[in-house]
C-alpha cells in the first residue's frame, strides 16, 4: 500500500511539473512566420517581410548618408607644428603629474614606516636620542610632502593650460 501511495504521488508531481511544458512546447500557428533560423549556429532572426520595405529591424541603421560633413571635420590637424607641439606639451605635463603622483605616494609610504619606527622605538624604551631623530625624519616628511603636494598642484594647472591651449587651437583650425 506504502509502494503504490509514493508512485501516485510521485506521478502527480511528474504531471504537474511536465503540465506547464507542455502549452509551451506548442507550435505557433500555420503561416505565422515572424522569425526565422538563418545561420549555422541556429540564431533567429526576424524576417525583413514582418516590416515595412527596405527599413531594418533595429531602424537606427536605416540612415545611410555616409557623405563627410565638412563643416565639422576635424580631420588633418596633426600635421601641423603648433597642434603637434600643443599634443607633446599636454603628453609631456601629463606624464609629470603621474611622476609627481607616485612621488608623493612614496612620501607618504615613507611617513608610515618612520611613525611606525617612533611607536616601536618608544614601546621598546629607546633613548632620547633615537626618538628625537626619528621625530625628526616625521618633521621632514611632513615638509617634503607639503612641497611635493605644491609641486603636483603646479603640474596640474600647467596640464590644464595645455590642455585649454590645445582646445583653443583646435577650434581656431
């Protein structure tokens, strides 16, 4: 009785689960031929007949005026010395706020490993000497830092000026 109860449950749950497939394995009506297979991969498509002639089915690719628009091409300003020059300047002011980036991130990694000195140096009792040099280093960080941070300000306001030079001859043509 056991046995027969776990296979009627059991064929119920198969119905109920398979029920739902079913309705939609269904075909589609006769003649309904919106989409089609059309590659090897077996990637539909929609027919081109399901819309209006000669549009697509993604319409932003309907316009096809290909013809250059002259009064905002920008084309051939390399050649130029000035433009040329204007291009090394922003390269050039670039690559120095990169160096001074990682300048100062030494410094500041440099300040972490001499605080960490100080605080070991104290917790462990080393003389006055010792702390007051390692003091010292802190003091000078914090001042290499600050001319460092200066520095990199500088270098960033003469990129910007490249970079607005550049625009201006950009637009001047």
């Amino acid at each position: 009785m056991k046995h027969l109860r776990t296979i009627i449950i059991g064929g119920m749950v198969a119905g109920a689960i398979i029920l739902p497939g079913i309705s939609a394995a269904a075909d589609t009506k006769a003649g309904n031929h919106d989409f089609r297979r059309n590659d090897k991969w077996g990637h539909y498509e929609r027919r081109d007949s399901y819309h209006r002639p000669g549009s697509s089915y993604n319409r932003r690719y309907d316009n096809h005026n290909y013809r250059r628009d002259v009064h905002h091409d920008n084309r051939g300003h390399h050649n130029k010395p000035e433009i040329r020059q204007d291009f090394k300047d922003v390269r050039n002011a670039r690559n120095e706020v990169k160096s001074d980036r990682k300048e100062l991130r030494g410094d500041y990694q440099e300040l972490r490993k001499d605080r960490a000195e100080l605080r070991r140096d104290i917790r462990n009792g080393a003389s006055k000497e010792e702390i007051l040099k390692d003091r010292q280093e802190i003091r000078d960080d914090f001042r290499e830092i600050r001319k460092d941070r200066t520095e990199l300000q500088h270098d960033q306001g003469t990129l910007q000026s490249a970079r607005r030079e550049l625009k201006a001859d950009l637009r001047k043509r």
